[in-house]
C-alpha cells in the first residue's frame, strides 16, 4: 500500500541541513548552463521565467536571446505593437503568456518608471505573474530566499521526503521547501545557487526514475495538441498574424475548420485581447 502523506514525520533542522548540502553539492556536478542563468537584470530574468512556464529549457534557449535582442527592456515591450509581440512568441505555445508579459510591460513602464518591483506582493499583482514566477524572480534577479516551488522542484522534495507516497498536497511540500530556503543562506549557499542546484536535481530524477511529481495531487499530464482547442487558437492567430483583415469566413475557409468554430475561437481571442474586429468584421491583432 502507498504511504499515506499524515504517516510521514517531517524533517527536523538538522535533517533538512544535511539534504541542502547534499543538493547543493549535486546541483554542482549536474548545473547547467543557460544564457538567462548568467544575469541578474530582473526583466531579463522575468521574461526566462515566463518561457519557462510549461515549455521545455531546449525550447526556451532558442527565443530568449532573439527576444532580448528585439524587446531589450520593459519600457521596449511596452511600446510594441502586439502584432510584434505574438510574432516573437509564435513557437512557444501558450500565447497568453506573451500577451500578459506585454500587458504587465505597460503597466510597470506607465506606474514604475520601468522597473519590476522588489517585493514578492507587488510581483505577484502583475498579469501572469504567479507564486512560482513570483518567488523566481526573487531568488534569480535579487538573491532572495523565496519558497520557489516549479514541477523539478517539487520532484525533489517528493523523492527525498515522502517516500511513496500518493497524493501529496502542496501545501506540504511548501512547508519544507520555505524552511530550506530560510536555512540554504545558513549553510552559506545563497538563494540562485539552492534554487538551481533544486532544478538541475530535479532535471536529473526525472530523467533517472520514474517521475516523482506524478506522485503530487496537483500533477497533470499537458493534453495532446494535436487537435485541441489550443491548437485551433494558436492556427487562427497565426493566420490573422500573417495575414490581417480577413473576415471569419475566410479564415475558416483557409484554416480548414467549421465557420461555427472559428467563430467561437475569433470571439474568444477578441475578449482576451488578442484580436480587434473591424466594422466590416475584418480581424486584425489588437495594437
């Protein structure tokens, strides 16, 4: 039988030492070494962080550079075109993302003279900024203890401290992953080093054992895009990206897809705030 989480007894101080020094001392052997992990510029580090967001690091060290390159700080981001902004993103799945960057762009480049705040509240306030970004960004930009808890962090603390047990709520394992972030400073190991000394181990049990994270409450497997809802959201967007001003019966004419669909998925895109629809229901990418 699976070992229930109330069986478990939590680590003490000591115990929770002992397991930071150890990952700290794998995490060395196992670091690697991405452009994003070489800054502390803190727009630099928030846009790694937002790519990261359910996309693979392979995937992500192909855009973030063309992506700084183009949009080199908020206040940039912020002044382009939507269009401009989609386009860059397309590849990375998930445009809500790129669209809420863009939107936490303007406000902090119209009320914070362009700068990110430093404080995990204030972040957290931002579109698409969640706990997990949250607390990355005070760990990578600033070098602040954080309770940063992602899927390959998660799988540490799973595998070391509970065992087999199924149904692990995160709340539990937040308790341990905030008391090793107040205690990794104590053992002279600062907050960027323990969060990617966490990520690399967690990179490596995931490659070596049967993933642990499935063992998490909150685990779910990413549906299959091919399709999907997603899919026909991405294709359609594509498609007014590429070529502005069709009507709907024209994108779904060229798209494949039933007039009823495309329909549904425009409106949608519309009240996200993706798309703008002209009078003569012509689609075109917001500005």
């Amino acid at each position: 039988m699976p070992t229930t989480v109330s069986s478990i007894s939590a680590p003490n101080d000591a115990e929770l030492r002992r397991f930071i020094v150890r990952v700290s001392a794998e995490g060395a052997r196992l670091y690697r070494d991405f452009a994003w992990r070489r800054t502390r510029d803190p727009y630099a580090v928030l846009v790694s962080e937002v790519m990261l967001q359910q996309t693979q690091t392979a995937r992500v060290t192909r855009y973030w550079g063309a992506w700084m390159e183009r949009f080199p700080t908020l206040d940039a981001l912020a002044g382009a075109s939507m269009a401009d902004v989609l386009s860059a993103w397309q590849g990375l799945g998930y445009n809500r993302r790129a669209l809420a960057l863009k939107r936490a762009a303007e406000i902090l480049s119209e009320t914070c003279g362009g700068q990110l705040p430093r404080d995990e509240k204030a972040l957290r306030a931002l579109p698409g900024i969640g706990p997990s970004t949250a607390a990355g960004m005070m760990a990578f930009a600033w070098g602040e203890p954080a309770a940063y808890l992602e899927t390959n962090v998660r799988a540490v603390f799973l595998h070391e401290f509970f065992g087999e047990a199924d149904d692990v709520s995160d709340r539990e394992v937040l308790a341990l992953v905030e008391r090793c972030a107040t205690l990794a400073p104590e053992e002279g190991i600062d907050a960027r080093s323990w969060n990617y000394a966490l990520l690399d181990v967690g990179v490596e049990l995931k490659r070596t054992l049967s993933n642990p994270s499935r063992r998490s409450k909150h685990h779910t497997r990413q549906s299959a895009f091919e399709g999907s809802h997603r899919q026909k959201r991405s294709a359609l967007l594509q498609a007014v990206l590429a070529d502005p001003g069709q009507s709907t019966e024209q994108l779904a004419e060229a798209s494949g897809y039933p007039f009823e669909v495309c329909d549904d998925v425009l409106e949608e895109l519309l009240s996200e705030g993706f798309l703008e629809r002209a009078r003569d229901g012509a689609w075109q990418v917001a500005p």
